[in-house]
C-alpha cells in the first residue's frame, strides 16, 4: 500500500468525507475542523509509527490530502 492510500485511509477513519474531496480544500470547504486535524494527527502517528511535531501542525499541512501525504514523507524519509 502507497503513502498516499495509507494517508487516505487513516483521514477517513477520522472523516469519511475526505473520501469524496480528495481534491479539495478540506480547510476552506468545511471538510475538516481542527479537532479532526488532531485526531488525524494521532492517527497518523499511529499509522506510521512517527511523532508529528507541533511545528508542524499548520493549516497548510492539513489543507489537502496531497499536503498530508508530503507532510508524512518529510517526516519518514
């Protein structure tokens, strides 16, 4: 399974409706709140067996499906 089908699922997990706005703004649509930026952190975390430091936990990490993905292979690469 790719990064980005891993990072996929665990967004789903927290929010289903990532499944269907992939491509979309997730922040500026409404799809996510910032509670469900804390809780895919931790799933991602989870996930990936990684620590997601605060520096970066921004909008602009979250703001995407392919932002996260790049965000998860900053960190594990």
């Amino acid at each position: 399974m790719s990064v980005r089908e891993q990072v996929l699922d665990a967004l789903c997990e927290v929010n289903e409706e990532v499944r269907e706005n992939q491509d979309k703004d997730l922040l500026v649509y409404g799809i996510i709140t910032s509670f469900d930026i804390v809780s895919m952190m931790m799933e991602l975390e989870d996930r990936f067996d990684i620590e997601i430091g605060a520096e970066f936990v921004t909008p602009e990490n979250f703001r995407t499906v392919d932002s996260v993905v790049e965000l998860i292979e900053r960190i594990i690469d």
